[in-house]
C-alpha cells in the first residue's frame, strides 16, 4: 500500500502490525510450551494442576492475539482506504 501511495503509511500502521507479530510469537511459544509439558507429565504421570496453567496462559495468549488481530484488521483497512483514489 506504501508503493500504491508512493508515501509511507502513518507509524500506527505498521506498530499495530508489528504487535500482532509478536502476539503470534507469543501464541506459537504458549502452545509449544503446552505441548512440551503435556508430552513431560505422560511419561512422570505428575499432577493436571500445571496442565490447567498451560492451558491458562495459552488462552490468555490467544485473546491478546484476537484483540491484536482486529486492530490490525482495522489498520489495514484504514491504510487500504487512504491508499484508494479520491
């Protein structure tokens, strides 16, 4: 959208794009660390306690990452708008 305009965007744009990366990083280390520590307590037969703060933390990580989605959702939009000829 930066070529179409021949202009950059405004920094909100590419700050809220640069966030919702991070919160997919965020998301993605959650769930690797669910999966790592599932895998651990089968073989240790160890308590479902930490398996619920897996859980926790990996559905914490994913509302941030809906929230991040639809401001960059909307950010795209407004870019694509700005970038449309008037």
């Amino acid at each position: 959208m930066e070529r179409l305009r021949s202009s950059p965007l405004h920094a909100n744009i590419s700050t809220a794009l640069d966030k919702h990366l991070e919160v997919i990083h965020v998301v993605q280390s959650r769930r690797k660390d669910e999966i790592v520590n599932a895998s651990n307590r089968q073989r240790q037969g160890a308590s479902r306690c930490q398996d619920d703060r897996d859980v926790f933390a990996l559905a914490l990580a994913i509302r941030e990452m809906s929230v991040a989605t639809r401001k960059a959702r909307t950010t795209l939009w407004c870019a694509f708008q700005m970038t449309l000829p008037k």
